[in-house]
C-alpha cells in the first residue's frame, strides 16, 4: 500500500500543478482581454480594427490543437458554402469542449448562413452565457432580429454592441437605419 499511496501522492501533484497552470493562463487571458476591450472603448476606428482582430485571435484559442483544427475545417467549410460540414466541425468541438464560446459562435454563424435561424439565436445565447462581451453574436443576433421583422429588438442588440464595440462595422449603420425608419413610422 506505501507504494500505492506514493503513485497516488505523485498524481494528486501533478494534477495540482496542471490546474494551477491553467489557473494562472485563463488569469493571463482574461487580463489580456480586458486590456483589449479597455483600449478598444477609446481607440479611434483604425486602432479599433487592429484591437478587434486581437479580440477574436484570444477568443478563437481553444488550448486544443484538435479542436484548433476542427475550428479552422468549419471555417473554411463556411468559406465554401459547405454550411452542414461546418456545422459537424464545430458541433464535434462542442461535444468535446462546451466550454468553448468561440465553437458555439461559429456554430450560430453556419446555422444562420444555412437559413437556420433558431439554431443560430439558440447557440448565440449559449455564446453570451459564455461570454458577455462577444460583440460578433451580439452583432449576429440583431441581424437575426432586423431580418425576422423586429427592428426594435434589433435596435437594442446593435446599441448593445456598440457599447462594447463602439467601431463595430456595420452596426453604427444598422443603427442610423433603424432609428430612421422608426421616426418615419411614427404620425
């Protein structure tokens, strides 16, 4: 049993060790991310756009190679027009790692580019439970919303956006035209 107990002693420590590690790197993430969304809220549109791109590489890391590459064969399943493979990409990465907001949200993007508007609002939430300031789902759900017939609701969603994203592409727009067509509605 001394053996047993020394084996079991030495695995305990090592688990220990590899949560504290993953500790300290979802702390470095996070720290990094909330840097970003800092900066983002006051940059001007051109450092805005370099921010963003550093938003969504953080967010795309899954800590997974696998699932790195499921990832990518989605999004270039997407890129082709392949909407049912990317859907099986990134549902194989859920399966494995529910945890990872960024697979839902590719998810919604080939549930909505298939047609498939309830699936897409349905994982969209999924992504904003994971992760709040996901300005891409917040942008993708007010689409939804303008496209389904309900431009107030989607006026809200951009606005939303927009106070985490205040350079979003395309959402300021979306907002100028909701607004407009909400005053000529009104006699």
């Amino acid at each position: 049993m001394g053996r047993e107990a020394a084996i079991l002693n030495r695995i305990v420590a090592a688990l220990v060790l590899l949560f504290l590690t993953c500790a300290v790197a979802l702390a470095e993430d996070t720290a990094k991310l909330d840097g970003l969304f800092e900066r983002l809220k006051v940059a001007d549109e051109a450092e805005a756009g370099r921010i963003e791109r550093e938003i969504w590489i953080e967010w795309s890391k899954s800590g997974s190679p696998a699932e790195d590459l499921l990832l990518q064969r989605g999004k270039d399943a997407i890129g082709l027009g392949d909407y049912p493979a990317a859907i099986e990409h990134f549902t194989a990465i859920i399966d494995h790692d529910p945890g990872f907001a960024e697979a839902w949200n590719a998810r919604a993007t080939a549930y909505y580019m298939a047609g498939e508007f309830g699936p897409s609002v349905a994982d969209i939430g999924k992504v904003l439970t994971l992760n709040p300031r996901h300005f891409g789902a917040l942008s993708g759900l007010a689409m939804i919303l303008e496209e389904s017939g309900k431009p107030e609701k989607a006026l809200e969603v951009y606005k939303a956006a927009l106070a985490i994203h205040p350079h979003l592409q395309g959402a300021a727009e979306a907002v100028e035209r909701l607004e407009t067509e909400a005053e000529g509605q009104e006699l």
